[in-house]
C-alpha cells in the first residue's frame, strides 16, 4: 500500500500529471487521422481533435503556473494556519517531536547517507527549541526506500552538528501515519502525553490529527514558512515547482486520511 501511494501520487502530482494529461490531449488530437475517421463520424473526430488540443493547452499553462511563485504561496497558504510555538505553549510540553523529510542519499562529503533538506530545516528549529527549553527530543523516520534510517542521520546531524541530545529514535516508520503509531508507545512508556510536534507548517494539518488518534495532546511547532520574496518580479519568475507539488500532495493526503475514516 505504501508504494502503491507513491506511484499514484508521483503519477498525479506536478510535473507528471499536467504532462500525462498533455499526452492524453495529443493522442485526442490524434482523431483527425484517417484510421479514426474510418471509426467515427468526421464531426466526432473534430470534436475530439479539438477537445485533445484544448487539453494539451490547459495542461502546460497550468504546468507552468504552477511553477510560479506566487501561484505556490497561494496553495500554501491554507496549509499553514499555525502560528509559531510561543514561549508559554513550550513550557506546555513534556517533550519535543521532530518529524523526518526526506534523506540525502550517498552524500559525498559525508560518506554516507544524511538528511535532506527539509529534515535540515526542522532540525535546526527543533534544535533551538530544545535549546530553549530543555525538553527531551525524539527524531522519527525509516528508510522505506532502503539504505540508513531517516531517524538515525537526524540524531546523528542534532548530536554532531547543533550539539543537542537526542533521548528516543523511532527508526521503523515509513509515512507519517507510522511516525504516529510507532512513535507514540515510546513516548507514553516514559510517561509523556504531550508533545510540541516539529515540522513544516503545512505538514502539520494532516500531521497533529494522526498524532492526537494515538492519544497525545499536540502543539503545534512549525517551521519554514512559504514567505514570498520582497521583490514583485521574483514571485513571478518560474522556478517554484516544488512549493506547489507539496502543497498539493498535502490536500491529497488530507483528502486520503478524510476517505479512510469514512470506509
């Protein structure tokens, strides 16, 4: 199931759905050929011919548009409703959770495998609310794809590169619906019931309810923001792929959790 997911969303997600959509218009297009006269009527094959043109059309501009900046701030935008952990809302909390976001694979300069980017980045943030406050952390994510455990180059980074202890690795999980379940009995055997929950902020929508199903009482403790460049031209210029692929893989994936709970 979990691969399953993956194929299906790298099929439906930027850039190969608009260009699988793309090609689906051409071959429409293709109805003005003397092979499909032969089977339709020469009104039908125009329509099509003229439907497969006007689908390739939509299907790039809307490839490009989502390419733009400010088209991926716009779908953002909703994903991120909270606001930064304030100061009182950490002393809330019994312990910090940090959530993995992909792995840099054979990193060269390292010698092995490391975090990526977007674990970086909630590492760092995790590290100085740690700093703050002096609360237990535990780093969570597998390796569903093979090669070393997401968790283990997390504590491996906040241990040798932000200097901060890390007290429990969850090193099994492969979505964020195991994040929760195989990270929650850890966190309940040492007598903590809630936690400040690290992630991007539009990661966390889909991300608390799962954790709160397991029994936890979550805060909310997001991390880089989509803030639009100061300059108009910038916010404009192509380039922002990625900012609308993971805004649209979370409604997917809030549309998805939505549906099993209705089966």
């Amino acid at each position: 199931m979990f691969l399953l997911k993956k194929l299906l969303a790298a099929l439906i997600l930027p850039p190969a759905g608009p260009l699988l959509l793309a090609l689906f218009g051409l071959w429409l297009a293709s109805s003005n050929s003397r092979r499909w006269r032969a089977l339709r009527t020469r009104d039908s094959a125009s329509r099509a011919g003229n439907a497969g043109f006007a689908l390739v059309i939509l299907s790039l501009l809307s490839l490009f548009a989502l390419s733009l900046p400010v088209v991926g701030n716009a779908l953002m935008g909703p994903l991120e409703p909270y606001p930064p952990i304030t100061r009182a809302q950490l002393q809330r909390a019994q312990a910090i959770v940090v959530l993995g976001g992909g792995s840099y694979y054979a990193a060269p300069e390292y010698g092995s495998d490391t975090v990526g980017y977007y674990t970086l980045e909630r590492l760092r943030y995790a590290a100085r609310l740690a700093r703050e406050s002096r609360l237990p952390l535990l780093v969570t994510g597998g390796a569903p794809f093979g090669a070393r455990p997401e968790a283990e180059s997390m504590r491996e980074a906040l241990e040798s590169d932000f200097g901060v202890k890390v007290r429990w690795v969850e090193n099994r999980s492969r979505d964020t619906t195991e994040n929760a379940s195989l990270s929650a009995p850890m966190l309940k055997a040492a007598g903590i019931t809630r936690v400040a929950l690290v992630s991007h902020g539009w990661h966390l929508p889909r991300a608390i309810p799962l954790f709160e199903k397991q029994g936890l009482e979550v805060i909310a403790a997001p991390t880089a923001f989509s803030t639009a460049s100061p300059s108009l031209i910038e916010n404009l210029l192509p380039g922002a792929m990625v900012r609308s692929r993971h805004a649209l893989n979370e409604y997917l994936g809030q549309l998805y959790n939505r549906l099993k709970e209705l089966i």
